[in-house]
C-alpha cells in the first residue's frame, strides 16, 4: 500500500510517542454489554500529570476514566482516582466496578483475589462473589447525621419548609415539576436526592440547562419506589451536569445515599434497584451501618492503546 511521504513521518511520529493500554468496560449490566454505564479504565505505573489525566478522560468522553497504579509489586492494592470530561471526582462506584473487572479478566490481578482501592474517599474493596457479581465496599454516605433536608417530606403536613428555596426553584425548572410534586428533597456532602412519585417519574422530562445552574453539589439523582409487580425496590436517575455528564446511566456511587434514603423508608437492609436511564441498569444493595456493598456486573467492550499527552 502506498503512504505519502509526508504522511509517512506522521505515522513514525505517533509510533514513537509513548501510549498507554486502555480498556472499556459497561458496569452494572443486566445481562450483558452496551448496557449499564461504561468506563474507560487505565492501568498504568507512569505518573500522569492532572492534565494528561484530563486530556484522556475529555478524549474517552464518558461519564469517567478511571487511572489505577498498582501500589507494591504483588500486592492487590492501587491507587486510584476518576475523572469525567470536565474534572476529578472523589468518588465512583461504576468506574470502581469496571476497574475491578479489568484488573481481574486482563490478569493484572488473579481471579478471586479481593482488591483494595485507596482512594480520596477512603479504602475501597472489590470482592468478586456469586452470579458473576462483583461487590464493591464503600461509604454510606446517607447517614442521618451527615444529611441535611432542603424540603421537608410530603407527609409530614402541609406546612412544609424549604431550607435552600433557590435550590428547590431551580430542580422544579429542570424537572419540570411543581414543588408540591417533590415528595422529598435533601442533600449530602456531594449530591442533591429528589424524591418524586412514580407518575411523575414516569413521565420527566429534564431541562438540563437549569439543572447546570444548580451549585455545590457533584449529582442530581430523581428518585421512586418500585411498583408492587416490580423485581426492583427503587430506580432512579442521576444527572452531573456541573462534572460535565448530563445523564450518568448508572451512577454507584449515589447509590451510597439512594441505597440508606430507601433503606429507611423501606425498613430493609437489603434492596435491589434499578438504574432508569436509556442504557438501564441493576445494582444490588447491603446496608450495614457505616458502609454500602453495592453489587453487579461488568463486560469489557473494547482494548487498546492510547497516547500519552505531552503535559
């Protein structure tokens, strides 16, 4: 095959750069891939500046991109960190389930071997268990004392108060819902929880520009109960316009304040829920005090390589 000159040292070039391997993988599938949400996992020992880090995620273009380095020779433990197209986060559940799998099917670490993550947000265990599910072990990030109400439940009368009511003026323009139609709305120290009914649910329609106005927050999740015929405790769907990610199809790790939120509500330590976006997708949930299990599965969908950018 004839190639240019000109492009021919082009190509030498790019050979020349160093590049990185890379994979993708859908977490929290229902029965297998382009389901769930995917992520890009790289597994490297290069310290990648933050904007390399950055660069790569912008290019991947998913929710995240997650970076592992492996911490001691032998030992199952890295460190890592997630990044979406427009920042650094603290914390990923669905990344964290896709890193997992990657480092067990490209056998960085061996089957069955349970992994430790250090992370921003504190040591992360992932533990391959039954149904070809991987367990993830993370913070409950809903307990009572580190939740703050923004409007009062619906049940609790008709004199409902509204700690932030900018906040919930702004989630009625991007839900397209009336405050009265907000069953309940409180927040964590990253995310937003709105509570709607399942009518509601049904029919959102979500205006993504007044949702970016909404600050100091890293996740909108939109919230209901499942249906009596329904294999599901709860859905849910979660937007992060300010990480820039409209819709995250299957976010983990609001699943740290969803999975305690519903567990209260349902009095039930143990829930399944349903990931309501386009892709869909399942996770199942254990409280136990401090600490969420979030459970499901991941399939790789693609391998290769990547440059490294010169930053």
């Amino acid at each position: 095959t004839y190639v240019p000159e000109r492009s021919r040292y082009k190509i030498e070039a790019v050979c020349a750069m160093d590049t990185l391997p890379l994979c993708t993988a859908d977490a929290f599938v229902i029965d297998g891939p382009f389901q769930g949400n995917p992520a890009a996992v790289v597994v490297t020992d290069l310290e990648l500046s933050d904007d390399a880090q950055l660069l790569i995620a912008k290019e991947m273009n998913l929710s995240e991109t997650v970076y592992l380095r492996r911490e001691a020779e032998g030992v199952p433990r890295f460190g890592i960190r997630w990044w979406t197209p427009g920042c650094e986060v603290d914390l990923c559940g669905h990344a964290t389930l896709a890193a997992a799998h990657i480092l067990w099917s490209e056998g960085h670490v061996s089957t069955g071997t349970a992994i430790t993550f250090a992370s921003k947000s504190g040591e992360l265990i992932a533990t391959p268990i039954t149904n070809d599910r991987i367990e993830l072990d993370f913070p409950n990030e809903g307990l009572p004392k580190n939740v703050t109400s923004i409007l009062d439940p619906a049940d609790l009368g008709q004199d409902r108060v509204a700690s932030e009511p900018d906040t919930v003026s702004l989630i009625c323009h991007g839900l397209n819902l009336e405050a009265s139609q907000l069953l309940e709305v409180c927040r964590n120290r990253m995310d937003i929880l709105v509570q709607i009914s399942p009518a509601d649910f049904a029919a959102l329609e979500v205006d993504m520009g007044a949702l970016t106005k909404l600050r100091d927050n890293r996740v909108i999740s939109v919230t209901t109960r499942g249906g009596d015929g329904d294999s599901f405790d709860f859905q849910s769907r979660s937007f992060a316009p300010a990480c820039g990610v409209p819709e995250d199809p299957v976010c983990g790790s609001a699943h740290c304040f969803l999975g305690p939120f519903w567990a209260r509500k349902l009095d039930k330590d143990v829930l399944q829920a349903r990931a309501a976006s386009p892709r869909g997708g399942e996770l199942f949930l254990t409280i136990a005090h401090d600490r969420v299990r979030l459970a499901g599965k991941a399939a790789t969908t693609l391998r290769g390589t990547i440059i490294v950018p010169k930053c």
